[in-house]
C-alpha cells in the first residue's frame, strides 16, 4: 500500500464516523452537544486538580448576560492552542485572568 491509499482509507473513514450519530442522541440546536467545561479540559489538556478548580470558578461567569461570552472564552482557548498546542493551560489561564481583572471579576 502507498501512503495516499493508505491517507484515503483513514480521511474516508473518519467522515463515515463523523457523520455517524447513535440512535436516539439528542442534540440541542445552537449547541455542539458537548458541554464548555469537557471541551476546556480535553482542549487545553487539563492535568491538575488545580487547573479543573480554576475552570470550575470561570464557568459561573459564562453566558449571556455575564462578564464572559461562551465564544469568547472559546477563542480564548483557540488562542492559547496557537501560542503553545502542548501545554496551551497556563497561557489560557494568563489570558483570563488579565480580561477578568479589566472586567472587575474575580476568580
């Protein structure tokens, strides 16, 4: 097998997977399914204790009407991938806490 075979077959199979849904899954419209705080942990690889309680104290302060917006806390972590994709944590936090200080939160 050549390596473009071989690339077809996975790209191929991960769109049949995607696509895939189980039975009897229900999925809110406007929302992904999947809740802020396990897209947080699993994106910016969360590995201390200490790291899920400063999720846990930002996620009071998310949603309409409060001083973060969900798509603002997303391009937060998007940002924070960029600066450093293996341990993208510390710049997440570091990037909250300055826009929390402007906003007068405490976290």
């Amino acid at each position: 097998m050549d390596r473009r075979t071989v690339l077809q077959a996975l790209v191929g199979g991960s769109v049949w997977l995607l696509a895939a849904r189980p039975l009897g899954a229900q999925v809110v419209p406007g929302s992904s399914g999947v809740s802020l705080r396990d897209i947080l942990e699993k994106r910016l690889r969360v590995r201390f204790e200490s790291e899920r309680q400063f999720i846990a104290r930002l996620l009071p302060h998310v949603g309409p009407g409060k001083p973060f917006s969900r798509t603002e806390v997303l391009a937060l972590m998007y940002k924070a991938l960029r600066y450093n994709a293996n341990f993208p944590f510390p710049y997440f936090r570091t990037m909250i806490q300055i826009l929390a200080a402007r906003r007068g939160v405490r976290l």
